[in-house]
C-alpha cells in the first residue's frame, strides 16, 4: 500500500456547448473517502487528511464504522458533502448526519451506490444552449 496523499477537489470547468448538470447547493462541509485496492485507507477535509483522532464534525469516524460499504465506491477519490445536524446549523433539517456524493451522473441511481451514502440533489441535467 502507498502512503496516502491529500488531493483537493478539483477546479470544475465550465462547459462550452456541452451537457451540464446543477445540483442543490448543500450546507455542510467537504469530505472525502480515499480507497485503494478495495479497501478505505483514509478521509480528508477539504483542507487536510483527517483521522477519529483528528476529525471533522464526526466525517472520519462514520468512514471507519461504515467502511465495509463504503469499498463498494471503488478505488479513488470519493468527494461529497457531509451535512446534517450539528454542521453548518443543519439548515436542511436532516435528522442525521449523512454523505453526499457529488458525481451525481455516477451516482444519482440510489442502486448503484453503497447504502449509506447519498447523492447531491439533481436540479437540472441537459445542454448548455447559448
């Protein structure tokens, strides 16, 4: 296994005649999974590598208790909002805190993705029409 590395989300570019998709902009805070030949080797925040020891509002200890699942994303960078209460106020009244994928075209099909992670509201997907 390779030490684990930080990678930011990345610049999102903006699409020139090209398919887009909106998503809800959630209030939370930016997390990510970090998985490699098939099992969860770390978390990070937007900012840093988190731990259980080191966390951000609980991220890396649902990551350690869910990680059984969580291989089910595939090796790679994993990128989401974890939201829900006691973060950023809870504005969207969620009863738990809970981890939103943000490829909602890899993820939005609840089937496809593990059972306890969500996908960032879809607004609008089609073409970017001048």
């Amino acid at each position: 296994m390779t030490s684990i590395e930080f990678k930011a989300w990345p610049k999102i570019p903006r699409g020139k005649g090209e398919g887009i998709v909106i998503t809800e902009k959630l209030d939370g805070t930016n997390a990510c999974v970090i998985i490699e030949d098939g099992c969860v080797v770390g978390c990070q925040s937007r900012k840093k590598l988190i731990t259980p020891d080191d966390d951000n509002y609980g991220f890396a200890k649902w990551v350690q208790g869910n990680a059984c699942e969580l291989t089910k994303l595939g090796d790679g960078y994993h990128y989401g909002e974890w939201v829900g209460l006691g973060i950023q106020g809870n504005p969207h009244c969620l009863p738990e805190k809970q981890f939103h994928l943000f490829n909602s075209s890899r993820w939005s099909n609840k089937e496809d993705r593990p059972s306890c992670c969500y996908c960032v509201p879809v607004l609008f997907a089609g073409l970017n029409t001048p």
